[in-house]
C-alpha cells in the first residue's frame, strides 16, 4: 500500500509540469488566435502596432523633407501660377503635412492605449490620401504651361516626392498607395493632354516603371521591417524563457543543495541510531555464542547466536563503509597527514588477513622495495585503502590461489602499492561498473563471498585526497590487479634538506 502511495504521489509529480506545460502552450495559441483576430496586416496585432510605429516615427524623420519640397515646388511654380493660387496651394500643402505629422505623434502616444487598429490605419490612410490630393493638384500648373523649364522641374519634384513618400510610409502599404496614387493617375493624364502622340508611350512608360520601383522598394522595406521586428520578438521570447529556465536552474540546485546538507544530518543521525542498536545485539550475541553464563541447553542455540554475531558485524561493517563514503564524496572526509611508512601498513595489512588467508588455503605473496622512505599521508586512510585492496583480492581468489602484494618505487619518483590475485578477473566493459557504488562484476557474483560493493569506490575517494591515482587491470579467467600511486609531493625524501648555516635562527 505505501508503494503504491508513493508511486501515485510521484506519477503527479511527474504530471504536474507536463500540465504547467500544456497551460502555457494553451494560453500562447489563445492569445494568438486573438491577435489574428483583431488584425489586419500581419495577423499579430503586436506586430501590425510595431509597424505603426515605425511608420510614425519614419514620417516625423522626414518632416524635414516635406517641408523641402513644398518650398521647392514653390519656387519652380512661382513663375507661371498666380501668386493667390500658388499661396492657397502652399498652405494646403502646410496643412496635410500637420495633419500626418499629428496623426504620426498620436500613433506613438498612444501606443500601449487600447484604441482599435483599423481606426488607427485609418487615420493614417486618410492624412496620406489627403496630402497625395494636395499633390496632386500641383499638377494642373503644368497644364497651363506645358513649355517652361520649370513646369519640367515641377514634373521631376513630383516624381522624386513618390519615392520619398514610399520609403516614409514603406511599413503601411495602403498608406504608400495613397499617398502616391492621386499625384501618379494626374501626371499620366497630363502627358495625354500636353504631349504629343509620339512622346506619350515613352513618358508614360517611364512614369510607371519609376513608381512600379517605388512601391516594390517599399515592399522590400516593410519586409525587412517584418523580418527585423519578428527576430527580435523571437529574440526576447528567447530570452524571458532562457530567465524562466535559469529560475527553474536555481531553484532546482538550491534544493539539491539542501538535500545535500540534509544527508550528512541523516547519516550521523541513523549511525548513531543503528550502531546503537548494533552494539547490543553484537555485545548480547557474543555473550550468547560464548556461553558465558553457563552452556545451552540446546546446542543450536548457540550456533543462531554466532549467526547473529556474524550478521551484526557485517551490517556494521556495511554501515561504516557507506559513511566512510559519504564523507569522502561529500568533501567532509578530513585528512589527518603524518609521516606514514607505506611498507610497514602493507605488512601490517597483511598480517591481518593472513588467518583468513591461510583458512581459505591462499598463498600471500609480499615484495617491497628496500630503503624506502615515508610518506605524508593519512595514517587511517592508507591503512583502510591497502586492507580494501588486500580484502577484495582475498575474497575473489578461489582456494589454492595466491595473492600478491608489491610496494615500490615509481618512475616519476613517486611510491606504489600493487594486489595482483589469481581470481575470475574483471570483464573490460564491467572495470567502469565495480568502480561504482555497490557494483559488483558477473564473474565475481559467481564465486565470491558476498560483499557491499563500496570497497574500490572507498579506495578511489582517498588516493584521490592524498593527490593519487587508482588503476584497475583485469582480464576474465587471468585475476585482478589493483595499482595505486602516490605522486612524489608526497614523499618525504622529495623535500628539500634543512641547512641550518644557510637559516640560522
């Protein structure tokens, strides 16, 4: 029943940011359903307001400019349009150039406002209209005086005012067709009216080809405008979701990070509690099996309390190695360095094992190297990594095998211990899995005596304190040898002497 609870509370868990996901999902297809809906250009409303506003803020770039070729038209017009005319044509042009250069703020000021996007392009569309009529009643002058200089000035002012008004209004198009249009369908009945039959084709070909080029520069300008405005609203979408990620990133590693601080916490509280607990049942079970208080009356009374024994000192065992462990990973595992002989804890390592050894029949084979010097090292963890080594070559060795161990120097200067054993040996792809914790290889399931798995991960973690290196070579059927090496910084011998008539004191 708990683990079924468990796999519920973990299978919502799991569901939970799949839903969160899906939400999100769901609310971007709304909102843009919605934009497709309230648009009209693009089929995002966001980027038909941007449009907008680059349109605004391109017209008042050009004010300027208009105002230019009001005064230009002026000039070139002054000598053949009455002056009342030409004064009453000048401020109409004034006029609808205030009339875009208002609705051009307006767009801009109210850009966050609510105000519905058709009544803004409409706005638009008809302060462009208006100022394309304005124009295009600058054309009747040529009518009157088809043969001056300056009415063909005037015709060429009017051309290059379309290309201009192209390029301002280029992200509203139906802005550009008003603008240009009325001045465009004018001049062409011009040259109807007052050019002869022979010179009509060219000019009128030449009319079209020239606003034909406008209004296609102006779709090219509005779609890089497009394309501009999408990769940096892709660009910031990206970013608030790299932000969103990072947050989830964070917090993430703040819980990793506090349930890293919570294992050590648990792990000396539960040492505490099981060995505890341990030590009695070992204390009681070694007073039961010794028979202290007087023999059974049941000989397999005692035989259960050796079983007993055997089980807590293993499950004691185990829970010192997974602590051992935990501290090393955990980075709290605190070296306490001295001058350690590595020959005298390989010998001393061995003794320890020679019982089991000689119970088992395996033969212990021991080769150090003469004169070698101490190292800086940790007394305990040396100690532990040796008898880890010699344990698990003595565990895998079936009877009659024989393990051999080896202390030396190595090239760099360094010092070495090698375990070799004739046991099944390692798979090459199975060395990486017994490297882990509570890993154990197929062969070695096969024929040795149960064990926790921890040992080699333990001896990793400790050479790796001490700045070594740990090795593992093993072929099927051909045993096992482990190699470890401590650099030479940390052989005593390797350090400078002491002079003391170069450093008095």
């Amino acid at each position: 029943m708990h683990d079924a609870t468990a796999e519920n509370i973990g299978r919502n868990q799991d569901a939970e940011p799949q839903h969160a996901t899906h939400k999100r999902r769901l609310g971007a297809w709304v909102r843009a359903a919605r934009e497709r809906l309230t648009s009209s250009d693009t089929g995002h409303r966001g980027y038909d307001l941007g449009l907008l506003s680059v349109y605004a803020e391109a017209r008042i770039r050009f004010l300027p400019a208009d105002l230019g070729m009001i005064l230009l038209a002026v000039w070139l017009a002054h000598s053949f349009v009455a002056a009342d005319m030409l004064i009453g044509w000048a401020m109409a042009a004034l006029a609808g150039v205030g009339a875009r250069q208002f609705v051009a703020r307006r767009l801009l000021s109210e850009a966050e406002a609510k105000t519905p996007l058709l009544q803004r392009r409409a706005r638009v569309l008809f302060a462009e209209g208006l100022n394309g009529l304005i124009w295009a009643a600058a054309v009747f002058p040529l009518i009157a005086a088809p043969q001056t200089h300056a009415s063909g000035f005037l015709a060429l002012l009017l051309v290059l005012r379309a290309g201009v008004d192209a390029i301002a209004a280029a992200t509203v198009l139906v802005a550009v067709y008003a603008a240009i249009g009325p001045a465009a369908i004018t001049l062409a009945i011009c040259v109807f009216l007052i050019m002869p039959a022979s010179e009509q084709a060219p000019l009128l070909v030449l009319l079209t080809l020239a606003h034909v080029f406008f209004i296609g520069l102006a779709y090219r300008l509005r779609r890089f405008v497009i394309e501009d405005w999408f990769a940096r609203e892709e660009n910031n979408e990206l970013k608030a979701e790299m932000t969103r990620v990072t947050a989830l990133s964070d917090e993430a590693r703040r819980r990793a990070e506090e349930a890293n601080l919570a294992k050590p916490r648990f792990l000396a509280t539960m040492s505490h509690e099981l060995r505890t607990s341990l030590n009695a049942i070992i204390g009681f079970s070694e007073v039961l099996a010794g028979e202290l208080y007087g023999p059974h009356e049941n000989p397999a009374y005692r035989d259960y309390a050796g079983d007993i024994l055997g089980s807590g000192q293993q499950l004691l065992t185990l829970i010192n190695e997974i602590l051992d462990l935990s501290r090393v990973e955990a980075g709290g595992y605190e070296l306490h360095e001295e001058s350690v002989f590595l020959a005298a804890v390989a010998e001393e390592c061995r003794h320890l094992l020679a019982l089991r050894a000689q119970k088992r029949d395996i033969t212990l084979i021991e080769t150090i190297e003469k004169g070698l010097p101490p190292l800086w090292a940790d007394l305990r963890a040396v100690r532990q990594i040796v008898l880890n080594l010699l344990t698990n070559a003595v565990k895998f060795t079936p009877s009659g095998g024989v393990v051999t161990i080896k202390v030396g120097w190595t090239s760099a200067g360094g010092q070495y211990v090698t375990v070799r054993d004739t046991g099944p040996g390692i798979a090459e792809d199975e060395i990486a899995m017994v490297m882990t914790r509570f890993g154990r290889g197929v062969l070695a399931n096969k024929s040795a005596e149960e064990g926790t798995g921890l040992g080699l991960p333990i001896v990793k973690g400790l050479i790796e304190l001490h700045e070594g290196e740990f090795f593992l070579k093993s072929q099927p059927g051909e045993g096992a040898e482990a190699i470890i090496v401590f650099p030479p910084q940390k052989v005593m011998s390797a350090l400078p002497r002491y002079d003391a008539d170069s450093h008095p004191v």
